[in-house]
C-alpha cells in the first residue's frame, strides 16, 4: 500500500494538488492576451487561444479526477480528505471560468469600446495576479507539510495568504471602475451586448474571488 500511494502521489498527496493548480493557472493567465487580441479584432487568434484554454482546461479535469480516484481514505493523509477535496475544487473553479470567459467572448463575438481597453486590460492582469499568488501559496504545501503545519512556515503563508486578500481588493476597484466606464457607453451600444460585457466582467472578478477562496481554503488549514 506505501508503495502504491507513493507511485500515485509521490512525495506528497499534495504535489498533483500542485500540478492542478498550475493547469489551472496557465488557464486564466490566458484571459489578459485574449482580451487584447480581441481588442486588435484578431478573431482567429481569439480562437486559437480559446481552444488553448479549453484544452489546459481539459488537462485540470483529467487531472482533478485522477485526484478523486486515488485519493486515499484512511491515514495516510496529513489533513482532512473533505479538506483536501474542497481545495481541489476551489481550484478547479478557476479553470472553468476562464474556460466560461473565452467561450462567451468568441461565441458573441462579444469586443468591448476601445475606449475600455486599457481598463480592462489593467482589470484582466490584477485578476491573474492574484490567480499567481493563490498558486504559489498551494506551491507552499509541501513546506507545510514538513513542519506540521506550524512554525516560521505556517507564518510566511499566512502572509502571502493576505497578499491574496490585497490583490483581490484592488481587482474589486478595477470591476468597478469598468462597470462604471461601460454605464458611460452603454447607450451607444447594443443593450444584448451590454448585457452580456457586464458578465464578462462579472467573471473576471470571479478570478481574483476565486484565488482568494483557494487562499481562505488553505488558511482553514492552517488553523486546525
């Protein structure tokens, strides 16, 4: 049994937590460039990149499920399954939203005013930023591990734990700064359009939200 779970997860239950995270990651940090290629009016770009991110998208699933399935049930784990599982998901929503964001956006058609451009690009990279950060705080896992959870280690985490939290909240600033802009617009617009730019929106703040769930989900524990 020792051996298998080694041969599954190697050092760690942790390290295909980590692998996940970085498909994911590689997922939403294709939301900036595809904003951009969609504000040059490239649509075959768009397309290519969509396509990327539907693959890495596939990569995560593949791999969150292998996670579920050889996840062991018993006291091999160094915290919680239920815990585990729940961080797993976390991060797995951060694939599918910006699968869901490059889906909409090349399904519509959907391009924001110029006049946006630079807003929502700024919007788009903080959103990543924090994705970044949640992804290196899950790179931190193994440490953690070595330490029980505790000590200089556990504090260092928690530190970049709140440096998640600061780049959540300047992305919050962004959302709205690009809401604002678009109401300023929206008459000039068609009112389908607007409708569905107000969820893209919606969506990429979801980004940041969702990093800073992963970094809330870690913190719990680190608390226990």
């Amino acid at each position: 049994m020792t051996n298998y779970f080694q041969r599954i997860f190697g050092r760690s239950p942790f390290q295909p937590l980590q692998k996940h995270i970085e498909a994911c990651y590689r997922c939403a940090q294709l939301v900036v460039p595809l904003l951009e290629q969609v504000a040059d009016g490239d649509w075959a770009q768009v397309t290519a990149t969509q396509n990327e991110i539907a693959a890495l998208e596939e990569e995560a699933d593949e791999i969150k499920r292998d996670i579920r399935a050889h996840l062991p049930q018993g006291f091999f784990l160094p915290v919680a399954r239920p815990d585990l599982l729940g961080l797993l998901n976390q991060q797995d929503a951060m694939a599918n939203r910006a699968k869901d964001i490059a889906g909409l956006i090349l399904g519509r058609k959907l391009r924001f005013p110029e006049q946006m451009r630079k807003t929502m690009t700024e919007f788009a990279t903080v959103a990543v930023q924090a994705c970044d950060q949640a992804r290196t705080v899950i790179q931190e896992l193994d440490e953690l591990l070595d330490t029980g959870f505790g000590g200089s280690e556990a504090t260092r985490v928690a530190a970049m734990i709140s440096e998640v939290d600061l780049v959540e909240r300047r992305c919050d600033e962004l959302e709205r700064i690009a809401r604002a802009e678009l109401f300023e617009l929206e008459d000039g617009l068609k009112p389908v359009d607007v409708t569905f730019m107000y969820r893209i929106i919606d969506w990429i703040g979801d980004l940041a939200d969702i990093a800073q769930m992963v970094g809330h989900r870690l913190e719990l524990l680190l608390n226990r």
